[in-house]
C-alpha cells in the first residue's frame, strides 16, 4: 500500500504514537525543530481558514439561492433545523456529561509560552482578511451572485472552490499528521500527554454513545410525523450507516442512502432530490461532534462554558460546514475559524480539535447520513400531504 492510500485516520493514529514513543526520550534539538514546523504550518494554517470559508461558503449559498424552489427551501430548511437540534443535544449532554467524567482545568498550561521547548524561530504570515470578514464577505457574495445571477462570479467562485479543495486534499491534510507528531511530541517531552489521552478516550466513547441517541430522536420524530414505527425504519437504514462507518464519506454513501429510503417507503422521486442535497447541507452528526469536543476541551482548558455563546457558534457551524463533506476534513477546517474567532481557541486547542474530530470521523458521517433518511421520510409525507 502506497503512503497516499493510507486513510487519515491511520495517519493520525501513527502520528501520535510515534509523538509519545519518541518524546519520551527525544532530544532537546528534535523537539524544538518539530515546534518551528509547527509553528509556521498554524501560521500557514491561520492565514489559509478565512479562504477556506470564503471559497467554499460563498458557492454553497449562491447554488442554494439559484436553485431556490418550495420543495429545495423546505428541505434546506429542515437540514438546518436538524443541525441546530443537534447542536444543543450535544451542548445539554455535554455540559451535564462531562464535569462528572473530566478534571476542570487538567489541561491548564497546554500550549502555554516560555517552555524548554521554543523553536529556533518563527514566521508571521497575517490572514488577508480576518474570519468574521470572510463569513460576511461570503453571504454577501453567496446571496448577490443568486440575485444577479452573475455568470462571471459565478465561475471565478467556482475555481476559486476548486483551487481551496485542491490546496487542502494536497497541502494541509497530507502535512497535518506530522503537524500533530509535533505536538504530541512536545507534549510528551514537557509531561503533558497523560491527561490528555485519558480525557480523549472518555470523550470518544460519551460521543459515539451521543449519536446512536441522536439518531433515535431523530427517527422518533421522523415516526410521529410519517406514522411509521421508528425502530423499525432506523433498522432499515443500517446498511446505510455501516456503509458510511466504512467509507467515512456522505457522497460515497449515496446510492446505499437511496436505496434504504425507499426500502423505508419513501417515493423514489423524493429520496432521489432529498438524500443527494442533504449528503451536502445536512450535519447533525458532525455539529454534535465538533460541539461536544469543543465544550471537553473549553472544560479542560479551564474555559467558561457560556449558553449563549455555544448557541451562536452551533448557528454558524451549521452554515461554515455546509460545503465542506465533500472534502477530506473539510468540516473540521472549515469550523476552525469559528472555533478561534467565537470560543477563543489557540492553535494548540484548535490542532486537539482536529485530532478530537478526525478519530471519530466515521461516526460523525454515519450519523449524518443515518439521519438524511429521517428527513426523506418527513419531505415525503410533506410532499403527499400537498397533493
């Protein structure tokens, strides 16, 4: 198998196993050279995330505004609606869960400056524009282009698409495994690294139990409202959900998707619309993931968890990610900026989201695409009840 066939869980894995492995005995110099990478890569990184929001965000919004029909809206709508819902699942969860499970403040210091550690020098590559401008800058953009319908934009946004998704498939994802060996690597020669294994296991397995439960909400509602018995329609989506678990990809799942909707008595016509739309715009497994890691980690961090803060960060993690699953890691990427310029986290917490997100990656997917079922079945009642 060829270095590139690996799949980035199993990158991610090594990495931070040969992080511990050789930290705990690594010398001085080889640490403090793998914090100068690093140090410029969250440079590049930092400099990267508004383009990312601004090339994947803006023709996201301008194709959902063009194609902007009744059945299109309502189902947009809906997939949102889902995200949010679950959003909140995970923050009421979370904050209950989690102070039981983890030590306030044991990751207190983390990235803290003055360490032994310092790499031998540092680079500063300032964003062209800050993040909450590049959110701005891409609803405008999004919704004008949808309005004017401006052919010329229309095509420049799209390359500029192609041209971020190409940059992440072969600059940063292919880097940030060795970006995450630096870290570890210096955790683990500064004696940080204990704390934070532990709390990612408890974390991992409170989370994967959290979508096995979403799904079941989802399908209860999705049974009041088609009349249907929802056990037995989440039972009819299992190849879908196996399906994702193993591919960790919405659009690979698909075909899988559709046929399990329709097996569930949705009309072809409908599941053939909705399931292909909401494989893009629906991310209730993904906003419950990146939700939840993020109040552990504020937790940890000695962070205050505030309601409304996570209400408006869980609103636009809905609208950040939403052209982002077709890209390898493009959801978590894509959440970075928000992750720094509402909740307030450094790059080292940002680099433990990362990390955080892409061990449970599979889940998140399943889960996304488990509940794109859910929301077939309540269009089709909605359809037949317009008839």
């Amino acid at each position: 198998m060829k270095l590139k066939d690996i799949p980035l869980l199993v990158k991610i894995v090594i990495a931070i196993a040969l992080g511990i492995a050789i930290g705990l005995f690594a010398p001085v110099a080889l640490v403090r050279a793998m914090n100068t990478f690093d140090g410029i890569f969250d440079q590049l990184l930092r400099f990267f995330i508004p383009l990312i929001i601004v090339g994947l965000v803006t023709p996201a919004i301008a194709e959902v505004g063009e194609k902007a029909g009744r059945m299109l809206l309502i189902t947009v709508a809906l997939a949102y609606t889902f995200t949010i819902l679950s959003g909140l699942f995970a923050y009421s969860f979370s904050t209950a869960l989690f102070p039981m499970m983890l030590d306030s403040g044991s990751l207190n210091g983390l990235g803290s400056e003055g360490t032994a550690y310092a790499p031998y020098f540092s680079i500063s590559i300032p964003p062209a524009i800050d993040v909450m401008t590049a959110l701005v800058l891409s609803f405008m953009m999004g919704l004008g282009i949808a309005a004017t319908r401006a052919e010329v934009l229309t095509k420049g946004f799209e390359e500029l698409k192609s041209i971020i998704v190409r940059s992440i498939e072969k600059v940063i994802i292919p880097v940030l495994p060795f970006y995450i060996f630096g870290l570890f690597l210096d955790m683990t020669a500064a004696g940080k690294v204990g704390p934070v294994l532990k709390s990612f296991l408890i974390v991992v397995a409170v989370i994967f139990a959290m979508t096995l439960v979403l799904l079941l909400l989802q399908y209860c509602v999705a049974g009041i409202v088609a009349r249907r018995n929802p056990l037995k329609m989440l039972g009819s989506m299992l190849p879908a959900y196996m399906t994702a678990l193993g591919t960790a990809s919405s659009a690979a799942t698909i075909p899988v998707t559709l046929k399990c909707a329709v097996k569930n008595g949705v009309q072809e016509s409908v599941a053939g619309f909705v399931v292909p739309l909401c494989a893009t715009i629906h991310l209730s497994g993904s906003t419950l993931k990146i939700t939840s890691c993020a109040i552990a980690l504020m937790m940890m961090l000695g962070m205050p968890v505030d309601f409304l803060t996570m209400l408006g960060f869980i609103m636009m993690l809905g609208v950040t990610m939403v052209a982002a699953p077709g890209v390898p890691g493009g959801a978590i990427m894509a959440a970075l900026g928000i992750l720094g310029s509402i909740l307030g986290f450094d790059s080292t917490a940002q680099a433990m989201m990362v990390t955080l997100y892409i061990a449970m990656d599979s889940f998140g997917t399943a889960c996304n695409v488990t509940g794109d079922g859910a929301i077939a079945l309540i269009m089709d009642k909605i359809g037949k009840s317009r008839k």
